[in-house]
C-alpha cells in the first residue's frame, strides 16, 4: 500500500504508522459550553503531554484537537528519541546565562528520560528500542562528535556513549558513507503514532477531556480567557497553545508569527530478510547525519527500512516522494537498489529562526501560554515542553523562565513571505554545508 503524497484531512495520513496503528480511539467533537481550569490547543505530543502533566498536578483540563490525536508531526515523524533540546545553546549565553545554558543541556538528558518512563509506568506499546548513532560525512562533523563526547566525559555522562573513527562504523551500520560515528545507547527509537495514542488514553485515565474535529477558532484573552471552537466554547484560568507548525497565524499572530513550517518525509520499504537487516543495521539503532539536510533511518518492528529526510522550506510538497528519497536511501545502502517501497508520506514541522523550542507567555495576556518549534527533534522536546508548562502553573517556573528570556525573530510579512524567506537562508546554510 503507497500514498504518493501526504494526505491533509481530517483523517489520518497513509503512513507506516496509521497502517500499524494500535486500537484508535475516536474523540467526540465538542458541542457544547464546558468550565476547566486549562483549555490546550492541540492534540500532539506538547499537548497531550501538558494535559498530563496538568492532571497529574489536579488541574482539570480539556484539550482541542482539530483532526485526529497525532495527526500532525507527532504521528507521523522520524520516530527517534535523541538527547539534546536546541540547536547550539551556547549561542544564547548572553541571555541566560552559564547555567541557564547548562540548564538546557540537562534537561536534554531528562527528556529523554520522561519518554522512557511514561512508557514504562503505563505499559505504551510503542516498539521503544534504545540505540543511536550520530553520523559524520565531513571531517568537521567528527570533530564535532569528538568534541560533545569530550564535553560529556568531562560532565561524567559518558555512559553508553562510544566515539567510533572510521575504520569502526561497520560495528554499527553497513554503509560506506560515513567517516564516524558518535553511539548513543542512551537515545533510541519508537512508533511514534502508538506513543501519541497510548499518551492519549493515558491522559483520558487522568481525567482529561479529549474533543477531536474541534479546532480553535478564536482565542477570547482575559483574566479568565475563552476558547471558542465552530460548535462550542471552552471557558478556563489558563490556555496553552501547543499546535506547533499548525497552529495558525490567525488564531493568534504573535505565536503564529515565530513559527514556520517546513515539510520532511519519509519512505518505508517492503519487510528486509533479517540478513538485509544484518547487513545494513545490525545492532537496530536509529541514526541521523550532521548535516542540514540530513538523513535519518531505522527499522521497524516489522524488519521495514524507515528512512527520512528532504527537509523543504517551501510550503511545498514533493510531487512524488519516492522519487525524491529514494537516491539517498539507495545512496546509503547500495545493496538495497531496487527495494520496494509500501508507504511514503510527509508532513509539517515547526521551526524558528534560531532552532531553540519557544516556551512562553503571550505579552498581552499571561494566562496564554505556548511551546512550539522543536525542529526536528520533537519527540524529546515536546515531553520536556510539557513538564515545565505545568512547573509555571504550579509556582515553579524557574526552568520554564530559562526558555522565555530568548528572544525569537517574528518572521516578517506574514504568511506570504516567511516560506520563502527561510528557503533563501537556508540554502545559505546548505551551500556552506558543502564544506
């Protein structure tokens, strides 16, 4: 079964992950006038996980999904759980300081750690496998692996890392591509569709209402905001906005307006002989190269190549994703020319214009909070987003404050321009990618 395009409607995307899904569980729409203490916007990972969190903390919480639960990026992504939150945190030292960079860097490790233990505490069937490895193709690539393996030797956190030269990289991965290897035992994985589900059934357990086709369509800011879907009103203390690269410039253009989003895709081939799977990957580890068009693959539970990448800025899908990705994947791992190919899909995520996930406050109404623009790297992220949403409801919004003193560009001239705009810069990144 193929798609030859990603599929945007109410209904779940032709993917690897909804042919492979556990049971769905159907959400009402809400018809009615209900009273919580939290109204989230946005049923993916940020947004179910802040509901969670909420609820584990007493608060009552109804959470609007515009489509399915997972239906954007959290259920249809790369599927990888890597340490590390932002790209290159020490940029924003001036910001927030020694430890507030450090700060960052931790909470990249607890991340990780959140996703392992919701997954554990709650039996989710979600194919969690740890093992990764990141791939070097330049020689400045293997220096940075060398230098963030230094880095975690010198802050005791070496455990489960190895740095691996060359000569080494067919340890881990059946490829003549790469100079280096930086593994990860400590990162990992999953189906990240069954995680969102799973999570979503958890959130229900907690108390949590759950209303599916009801999309925000208007935001009423106040001491006691309102959120108002075409079919009924939520009135709450507090709303999170976590819709991420769907969120919308109208539905609040401040937010709306710091994110962009910007398409990645991914192929699964027809089942591997496990020799294949031997051949290519023989410790079932996931990987991603340093570039800025990077590559990033596993395998599945069911002994499929997941293979992803072709990050486009455009707004535009690709006319035929096979076509597109099929020469990295066959660049990779020539021994799997020819492979069938069963699903292929793509989808939006957000990024900002410094790569850091956005956590804050909305200027003219506090009571509105948002984290969106992971990046690429949500799966962690939003987990981590989520706790530190419901620390600043709480009276504990130390590690959350860390995150709302970096400014973020507003991309400007709209809707219109902000896709082309981020297409030109990043073609200058790619040019210097080059070397």
């Amino acid at each position: 079964m193929s798609s030859k395009s990603p599929v945007h409607s109410n209904n779940y995307p032709d993917s690897y992950y909804y042919a492979t899904a556990n049971a769905l569980h159907e959400a009402p729409q809400l018809t009615e006038h209900i009273k919580v203490d939290v109204c989230v916007v946005g049923g993916g990972f940020s947004g179910i996980n802040t509901a969670i969190e909420l609820a584990q903390k007493g608060f009552s919480v109804a959470l609007l999904e515009a489509k399915r639960i997972g239906w954007g990026a959290s259920g249809r992504n790369g599927g990888e759980l890597i340490r590390g939150i932002g790209h290159n945190v020490d940029q924003f030292r001036d910001e927030i300081g020694h430890d507030g960079v450090n700060a960052i860097h931790e909470m990249g490790f607890e991340a990780v750690q959140i996703v392992r233990d919701r997954v554990k505490t709650h039996n989710i069937d979600c194919n969690l496998k740890m093992g990764y490895c990141d791939l070097a193709i330049k020689p400045r690539h293997m220096e940075e692996l060398s230098a963030d393996y230094e880095q975690m030797l010198a802050q005791g956190r070496g455990e489960g890392f190895k740095l691996l030269q060359q000569r080494d990289v067919g340890e881990v991965i059946g490829s003549s591509v790469y100079s280096g290897a930086l593994v990860d035992m400590n990162s990992g994985h999953l189906h990240p569709l069954n995680l969102a589900l799973g999570e979503a059934q958890v959130a229900r357990s907690l108390g949590v209402q759950i209303f599916e086709y009801s999309a925000a369509t208007k935001i009423v800011k106040g001491d006691k905001p309102q959120v108002i879907t075409d079919k009924g009103v939520v009135d709450c203390q507090y709303v999170v906005l976590a819709g991420n690269a769907y969120i919308g410039h109208k539905l609040d253009s401040y937010v709306g307006g710091k994110v962009l989003p910007a398409g990645s895709y991914l192929l699964a081939t027809e089942p591997l002989t496990q020799a294949q799977c031997d051949a290519i990957i023989p410790q079932n580890m996931a990987f991603a190269d340093l570039r800025i068009d990077l590559d990033y693959f596993h395998l599945s539970q069911d002994n499929r190549l997941l293979f992803g990448g072709l990050c486009t800025y455009s707004g535009k899908d690709p006319k035929n994703i096979e076509a597109a990705l099929r020469p990295n994947l066959e660049k990779v791992f020539p021994q799997l020319k020819g492979v069938r190919i069963d699903y292929q899909w793509g989808g939006m995520i957000g990024i900002g214009a410094n790569r850091l996930p956005q956590l804050g406050r909305l200027p003219d109404c506090p009571n509105i909070l948002y984290a969106q623009a992971y990046a690429g790297h949500g799966v962690n992220a939003t987990h981590m987003s989520a706790k530190l949403i419901a620390e600043a409801l709480t009276a504990q919004a130390e590690r959350f404050d860390i995150f709302a003193k970096i400014p973020h560009m507003t991309f400007p001239g709209g809707p219109t321009f902000r896709s082309p705009m981020l297409a030109a810069g990043m073609l200058y990144h790619r040019f210097k990618d080059l070397f």
